[in-house]
C-alpha cells in the first residue's frame, strides 16, 4: 500500500533532550521535505545565564526555527529557586498558547522535560495530537504528565511500557542520529602526532562541572599516557584553558579542552576513543553503546529515579564500568582507567556484542508512528 503523506504539514517538535529530536529532524526532513518544522526549547543552558544552549545551537544549524520558551523546572532542592520556578509557569503556558495559534502545527512532537510539558498540554486544548518518546528506562515526570493526554506513546525499552497506563504505546527504541551509524573515517580536527590512545571526556551538553574538576587532578597522569579530548561545557570554558596553561609543557599540547563536542567530531571521537568517561543520559548510553565504546559512567546522582544509574548499567552489560559520584575521585579515576585499560580487549568485544543487539532503525520506526498521526488527522479534515 502506498504512503498517503499529506503535503501541507507543520510538525512542531519540543522538550529538554536535543540528539533524538535531531535525529528525528533528519529522518523527516529525508522522508517528508515538504514538511515545516519548528522546535520549541530553552535558548539559554541555565537559568540566568547568558550563554546560549546546545540546543539552539545545533537547531538553528540544521534550519530550523527555534522559538524559545520561558518554562518553571520543578527543583529537587525546593527553597526560594522553587518559588522563582513555579513564578515562570504561567509564561510558559502563555508563550505556547501563541506559538500554537500563530503556527497551527499538524502534531506536536514531544522528547520530554519540563519545557515540554506546557507545549503538549496546550496543544491538547487547542485538539492538536501529541506524540511523545521517552528515551531512558524510566519515565520523567513530564512525560507521565504527557502521557495522559498523548495521542501516541513512543519508548525506546520494552521495559518502559509498564510505567504507561496505555494501550496507545509502540516501542520504537531510540532516534540515532545518522552521524553516529555512519561515522567519518579520519578525525574532523588535527591531533597531535602521536600513537597514544584517545580518552574522550563528556559531561552532557553542558559540561559536568565535578567531573571536571575530578579530571584536572587527574590531568598531568592521563596525560602521560593518553590523548585527552574533554568537553568541559560552555561555562566552564574559561577554567579549562586556565588549566591547560599550567599543565606541564612536555603533555600541555596532549590536552584539547572543547567548550562542545558535536557532528563529525564528536561521531569520530566516541568511535575512536579508546576508553570514554561521561555521564549517563539515555542518549549518551545509547549512542556509546552503537559505537561500541569502552566506557567509565559517573552517573548524575540527581537524576530522577535514578534513571542515569540504570542507564549506567546497561553499558556495564557492554564491558562498562560504572562509578559513583560519591567515590569519584583523581585517584580513583586513574585506577579505573588503568584497570580498564588492563582488560581492554575483553571490554571491547562485550561492547561489540552490545551494539550488535541495539536497534539502529529507532528514527525511522518512530517518525512511522508521527506519519500515522498526521495522515489520520489530514483524512478527518
């Protein structure tokens, strides 16, 4: 049977997690070129900071119209940022109840978080269908919220589906961005000249502050043995050329400190290095575990449900190793390193044997799903 793909088409994409909606993006923009697309996020990486987001950044990149939004995030350590919070809501809801009559999107696609939350449910009032993919084991409390008036539910675990109340759930498994299944071959920036291995250093889009100070302790020994590409995140930029500078002259040029990782670059690095020491968001885990990486976990602790643990061990399966914040320390990163780097072979084929089990169709089987609803709501009109 032939496709009915709808012509006139307005796919409104939001929410706090940026690589599965790009890949999503590419997806679409390869299947459906017609289509208009606009994303709905954060401009800005943190509350009252200047610095532009990630995810504007690599949105407007690619083409698409960013439209900001000014949303409450529901803070764990509660006190006065919570009440400056929940202040931000109403604007939210204000900002996406315009965005909505202004653009009159088909659907609205959303990856969860709280700036997704106003988006969905006032697209809900205004009768527009949500679609929502939830990427990591354990729902958020987003999309929990979404899910309840989400037309369709997407998840990337079969796990996933029994924190759901609904019939209406497919497992698509996760949108991989096309770089990282088709990587480059030869590195997008020039590197030393030099045959130590690669150790890659990523704290999420915006840099992990206590990982990074755990591996400036650490430096001066990586360094000895390593190449260190580390992605230190915008607002710590600063400190790590600080840092680089005091570095002993005969390791300083092994050190290469990036503000953020992205395209070609970071596709080549997760391939290439050797060992990859991060966070463990769903969307880092599983593109590590596409490209087979070797990787040390330091979880966020913070994370709800302690969704970036379970995550975490899901690469353990992959010859992984998962340390917890509260034992990271420079000693203890260098030991784990060296004993990684001791059972690296071993380490390596878990990890191919990993990738080989991991879905690479997740983008397409989910915009299936977004195409469904847009040929069910234009047949209706």
């Amino acid at each position: 049977m032939r496709e009915h793909t709808p012509k006139d088409v307005t796919v409104m994409l939001t929410g706090g997690h940026v690589t599965p909606a790009i890949a999503t993006i590419e997806e679409i923009q390869s299947r459906y070129p017609s289509w208009r697309l606009v994303f709905v996020g954060r401009k800005h990486a943190f509350e009252g900071v200047s610095v532009v987001s990630e995810e504007y950044t690599l949105i407007t990149s690619m083409g698409i119209r960013f439209l900001p939004i000014i949303a409450g995030r529901l803070k764990r350590e509660g006190g006065i940022g919570q009440m400056f919070a929940l202040f931000k809501t109403p604007i939210g809801y204000i900002q996406a109840f315009f965005y909505m009559i202004r653009e009159r999107p088909s659907v609205v696609v959303s990856f969860g978080g709280y700036v997704g939350l106003p988006v969905s449910l006032v697209a809900w009032a205004f009768g527009i269908p949500v679609v929502i993919h939830e990427q990591t084991t354990r729902p958020g409390v987003a999309n929990r919220m979404i899910a309840r008036i989400a037309k369709e539910i997407c998840v990337s675990f079969p796990d996933t589906s029994l924190y759901f109340r609904s019939s209406r759930i497919h497992v698509t498994g996760l949108p991989i961005r096309r770089g990282i299944l088709k990587f480059p071959q030869k590195s997008p920036i020039q590197l030393p000249k030099d045959d130590r291995p690669i150790l890659l250093i990523v704290g999420g889009s915006t840099g992990s502050v206590s990982i990074n100070s755990i591996v400036y302790k650490a430096l001066p020994k990586l360094l000895r043995r390593f190449i260190v590409i580390h992605q230190v995140g915008r607002i710590s930029e600063t400190r790590a050329h600080e840092v680089a500078r005091s570095l002993p002259p005969d390791v300083r040029r092994f050190y290469i400190p990036e503000a953020y990782i992205a395209g070609d670059f970071y596709s080549w690095a997760i391939h290439n290095a050797k060992i990859v020491i991060c966070r463990s968001g769903a969307n880092t885990v599983m593109e590590l575990g596409v490209a087979a990486s070797v990787a040390l976990c330091v979880p966020l602790p913070w994370s709800a449900n302690q969704e970036q643990y379970h995550n975490a061990k899901y690469l353990e399966q992959g010859g992984g190793v998962v340390l917890p914040q509260h034992e990271a320390t420079a000693g203890k990163l260098l030991e784990l390193v060296q004993t990684m780097m001791a059972t690296w072979d071993e380490r390596k084929a878990k990890a191919q044997t990993l990738a080989a089990r991991i879905p690479k169709d997740g983008a397409r089987r989910f915009v299936d799903v977004i195409g469904q609803v847009v040929a069910m709501k234009s047949s209706r009109v």
